[in-house]
C-alpha cells in the first residue's frame, strides 16, 4: 500500500491550462480544458522532515538484506563529483519469516521513473512507491515467481506494458527461465493497474539460469548470461527452436586469461541498441566492451579495476550512457562510476561492511528498448533573482510550460525533461491517497485510483495511446519558497476531459490545495494529470457556479465577501432535484499574475478565508439544492484577476470554476 504522509518534494504549486501548480522538480501530463469556465489544477505540499525523493543520476546498489541504498550527488556533473547515501529502502521481507531479509540483486525503472529491485533470496520484483511520506518508499506490488524459478537477479522494461524477469535459479537440465509480465490496462479487470504474468520461456543456459538479462531496442530481442562464458540472444516474440536462442559471443575462444571467468550483469550499448554498438559484461575481475558478428567476436576491450576481483553489479550511466557506467565488486563492495572513452575512474564509492554488492541501476538509466520508445527533449536554463521565470514550448505538442520561483533570492540552474510515453505508465496506483490541503482527512482518506491520463494533446500531435510528461529539476533546490508552474495549449486544440486531478508521484491526489511554503534539499517529484471518474447520476446545474458568473468584477471596498454557490440534482432533474448531502466540495483561489519582459509569471496561491468562520476548511455548506460558502476579501489585493475552483473530494460530481476580478 502507498505511504499516507506527504513526502517533501518541497512546496509545490501546479497550474494547468494557463492553471498554476508549483514544485521543484515536476513531472505531469498535459490537461488543456476547453470548458465554459477556465479549470485551474493547483498545489502545495508541506514541507516535510523526510528525506528528499529520488533524483535522475541518484545511484541505486542493492546491499543484501532486503536493503537497497541511493547514493545522491549535488553535482553529478563535476570532474570529481561528492557522493553520500541519501537513504537505505528495505522491502519488509525481513519481517516476512526471512532470516535475513534477502540478497537484493539487479533493478530498473520504468518511464515514469517507478523503481523496481529485486530479492534473490525469495524470488521477488518489488515495485517500490516512489511517495517517501513513510520514509522508506512502501512496496506498492510485489511480483512473485509464477514460473517456479527461483533467484530473481534482474529486471528489465520494453517501454511499453511489458516487463522481463531473469532468474538464476531453475537452471536443471541446462535450461533455465525469463519471465514476461504485462500491465493490465483493462479497467474491469481486477488487476487493473497491476502487473500480470504471461508467459514464462525456458532457455538454454551455462551454469545457471539466465539471471542477468538486458533488452534490445526492438523490445523483444533478450541478451542474456548465465554465469559461464556465453552471451545469449532470445527473440522473444518468436518460439523457442534450435535456432533461437544463439549465442551471441562465446568468450571461451578469447585467448589467455580472457579465456576464463565468470560472465555477469550485461548491458547493450547505444546508439542502435541491438548489439552493434557492443554488449558490456561484468566479467569477475575486468568489465568487458565486446561486439560480435554471427557468434564470432570481432572486437573486444578490458577494463580492470586494481585488487577487486569479483566485479558483478554493472549499469550505464544516466546522463552519459554511450560513454560511462557503474559497476560494482561483490566482495569488496567498491562501487565504481567508470569513463571507458577515457579509461577513469570518476569516483568510488562503497557499500560498507555487513553489506553485499549484488546489483546497481541508476535513476534515469533506461533500457535500449525503453529508449526507443521514449521521446524526450532535455533543456536547461539558468535563473536569478532578476528572472525568475522560465518559459518552455514543447517541440512534441507546441505546449507552453512556464516555471517561477517566488522569492528566489540565488542563482539557479532548472533542467527540464519533456517525454512522451505510453499512456499505462501515467496511469495512477491503484491506491491514491487524498492530499487536498483543507480536507479535514489530509493525507489519509483515499480516492479511487487507477486513473487514466490525459491524452487530448499527445492524440492531436499524432502520438495515439500517449502522454506528455514534464520533470523539472532545480540545483540548488533552494533560495525560493516554492515553484509555480503553468502549462498551456498551442490554443488550436479543445480539451473536453472532465474532472481532472493532479496525481503527484503516481500515488496521491494533490488537486487544488491552497498556500503553504518551504523548501528543502533537492528531489525528484513525479506529476501527472489525470481524469477522476465522476458519478453520471449527478450532475452541476448549467455546468458551473450559479454566483458568482465568470468574469464579474467586484469594488473591493464594496465587496468584503464573496458569495460562492452552485446547485447539484440528479442527472435531467435540474434545478429542483435534491442533492446528494455526502460531497466535500473544497474551493481553491488564485492570483494571475501580470507580464512582467514578456513573460506572464505562474499564478499566485491565495488562502481561502471563510467569512464568518475563524477557521475550518473551505468546504461549502449544503442549503436546499444549493451548495455555498462566503470567502472573505480581506486577503485578495485589488486590481488583479482571480480564478477559484471547487473540487469534490468525494469525485461525486467534476470540478467547476470561474474567474472574478477585484478593482
């Protein structure tokens, strides 16, 4: 189950559709509403005392244990970059009736930046949350052997639904088995939004099972060893014959002591990612960069690392893959970020005694097939205190992305990823908790997940069955009290989705929550827009408020309150159908901010303040079929335009909003 605590991912403010939302480091689908009132998607978390989320180039090494620990850089692109453990996840099966938790060995992310390890020892995939709330990322789903095998040693995507499990053990009779897992997108299936086993294939194999798998930029050619001196290659979509698998590269024929050893943790290398470029193997004591033509290699190259001997753990870079990799020895659990264009060491790191280094994979690190399918754009800008905003347009959809730090008081470098991916990996868990700041059960009631992204944009730029995803990073991720983001349409294509809700880290619903700041070390948040079920039993009469009417403008030293109200009745019963009593419409209100050099700053967040009440949520009051809340001015400068949106809690009935102006 998902943490119920917000993580700190530092104040955050997301506006959507010319709509804030705010945050350090951002990732969300895009929702353009072409509603008879503008929608608004905003929030702000509280600033936490957990450590800070996972970052891309954040390096995970699987330690035994059950444990896995991420190792942090500040400045990952240095000459000699620092490293520290940010934090040490565990997957709780140490409380499980192991002994010893488990041996944890390779693990991946997928292209919503989900971690997924392993454990060796009981023969799971484990879906960590990316939410820290609790402070050691839950298991959000564990994947248990369906074949029999035993040993899961790693984990592999294809940049779609699918996911590959190799495994050491179940080798018997020179075979050994890859599992293929799909995610279930069928919404009437109750493992909608779960990974489901398909099919199990048993391989020829060395001395184990194939334990160590990497997949090619097709998403169903398999590389694979299994601890002798053979490098495998499966087509998956195909039988398999007498012909398939091969053997890719037999390093037995290689000459002296390269003759000998023990294969490991392979990686296909790009750009083409189908072999050509070369295959790295974790090769004991040398990592190798071999190609290979017809099971003949062609070229190889050796890398020895001084006095560590049983090198196993390997994985390429993040930011620098076709040149640089991690690889990691198992007795000495030395930990090495290598340059082998250069042939250097960049840092060394290690584990620690009573630890075990038996796999690494990096944040951001994808396979070849996920690459392949994964369109990203990567921009970076520098920020001061003088331009604080930063605007962005998106060369997949024409979408505009502006980012503004408030109160930024320090010079600031934003890295922005723009990705377009398939849509099952912006579906939501199937546990969203509800963070709406207001909402008397902040943090712990739940609203339905399993939520489906937006996809109007991503459809019309000729990406079927996408979404648009953004990740924004700042470094350092302080000097500001929050971020406000903005997100537009090119403005020649309508979105008609209703109810849209703002999914952070895939886990919690963070629609519209109202003004808090802070700020901390930096971290990774994952955000997507997605569409909230509503009940089509009810329905808002004529779509929006009843009061205020979108565009009023109000004389402040007149109006020192508002009066919200709309009417909800059974579908085709309006206006005198009787409402249901058990919504929690909660109302949200921002400031649009002028131009400011040409470019329109994000949104301001305005807290809410009930008339007549000293405190208590912005909830409105049921009276009669009407549904009303006064909201005092007090705090609301003059001569700006605001927008304020309800959203229920409850998912009863959609979101409405409307803009007002105060002279």
């Amino acid at each position: 189950m998902e943490s119920k605590s917000s993580s700190d991912c530092a104040a955050t403010r997301v506006h959507v559709a010319g709509n804030p939302r705010r945050n350090t480091r951002m990732v969300g689908t895009f929702v353009f509403l072409a509603l008879p009132l503008m929608m608004f998607l905003s929030t702000v978390l509280r600033a936490q005392n957990n450590p800070p989320d996972w970052s891309v180039g954040d390096v995970f090494a699987g330690t035994g244990n059950g444990n896995y620990q991420i190792w942090h850089s500040a400045n990952p692109s240095a000459r000699n970059p620092s490293y520290a453990i940010l934090q040490t996840i565990n997957d709780g099966t140490a409380n499980g009736g192991s002994t010893n938790g488990g041996a944890t060995a390779g693990c991946a992310f997928d292209l919503a930046y989900r971690f997924f390890g392993t454990n060796s020892t009981n023969g799971f995939v484990d879906r960590y949350a990316i939410d820290n709330g609790d402070n050691n990322h839950s298991i959000a789903q564990q994947l248990a052997s369906h074949s029999g095998a035993t040993q899961t040693q790693s984990v592999v995507f294809d940049g779609g639904k699918n996911l590959f499990i190799g495994y050491t053990g179940g080798a018997a009779g020179g075979f050994g088995t890859i599992e293929r897992w799909v995610k279930d997108t069928n919404s009437a299936s109750t493992t909608f939004g779960q990974y489901t086993f398909v099919s199990a294939f048993s391989v020829p194999v060395d001395n184990t099972g194939p334990g160590w798998i990497d997949l090619a930029a097709d998403g169903h050619t398999i590389f694979y060893s299994s601890e002798g001196r053979k490098i495998y290659k499966f087509d998956s979509s195909q039988p398999v014959s007498a012909n398939n698998p091969v053997v890719w590269a037999d390093l037995s024929t290689l000459s002296g002591n390269n003759s000998a050893g023990t294969l490991f943790a392979i990686k296909i290398l790009g750009p083409i990612y189908d072999g050509s470029n070369g295959v790295l193997v974790a090769d004991q004591d040398n990592v190798k960069l071999l190609t290979a033509a017809s099971g003949v290699i062609t070229s190889v190259q050796v890398f020895k690392f001084k006095q560590n001997t049983n090198l196993q753990a390997l994985t390429l870079d993040a930011f620098n893959p076709a040149t640089t990799f991690w690889v990691g020895d198992a007795s000495t659990n030395n930990l090495f970020h290598f340059n082998f264009s250069t042939g250097k060491t960049i840092v060394t790191l290690n584990t620690g005694a009573g630890t075990t280094l038996g796999g690494v994979c990096a944040d951001g690190s994808f396979s070849g097939a996920e690459l392949a399918k994964n369109l990203v754009s990567t921009q970076t800008f520098s920020l001061t205190p003088a331009t604080n905003t930063v605007s962005f347009t998106s060369s997949f959809t024409g979408a505009v992305f502006t980012a503004t730090l408030p109160g930024l008081a320090n010079n600031v470098t934003e890295t922005l990823r723009d990705s377009v991916v398939d849509s099952s990996f912006a579906l939501s868990d199937s546990t969203v908790f509800s963070f709406n700041l207001g909402n008397p059960a902040f943090g712990t009631s739940t609203v339905p997940g399993n939520l489906a992204c937006d996809q109007t944009l991503t459809t019309a730029a000729g990406f079927s069955n996408s979404c648009e995803v953004f990740e924004l990073e700042a470094n350092p991720n302080s000097g500001f009290s929050g971020t406000s983001v903005v997100i537009n349409g090119p403005g020649n294509v309508p979105d008609s989705l209703p109810n849209p809700r703002l999914i952070r880290n895939l886990g919690e619903d963070i629609t519209d929550d109202i003004d808090l700041s802070g700020t901390k070390s930096p971290g990774k948040c994952v955000y997507t827009v997605n569409q909230q079920t509503s009940n089509a039993g009810f329905q808002i009469c004529d779509g929006g408020f009843a009061s205020p009417a979108n565009g009023t403008s109000f004389n402040k030293n007149q109006a020192s309150s508002i009066p919200f109200k709309f009417n909800v009745s059974p579908t085709g019963q309006c206006p005198s159908g009787k409402s249901p009593t058990n919504l929690q419409p909660l109302l949200i209100v921002v400031q649009l901010q002028p131009s400011s050099g040409g470019t329109t700053p994000a949104p301001v967040d305005i807290p809410v303040i009930v008339a007549g009440n000293s405190g208590g949520p912005p909830t409105f009051v049921l009276s009669g079929n009407s549904w009303q809340l006064q909201v005092k001015t007090s705090n609301m400068a003059a001569g700006f335009t605001y927008v304020a949106t309800m959203v229920d809690l409850t998912a009863t009935i959609p979101a409405i909003s409307v803009t007002f102006t105060l002279n």
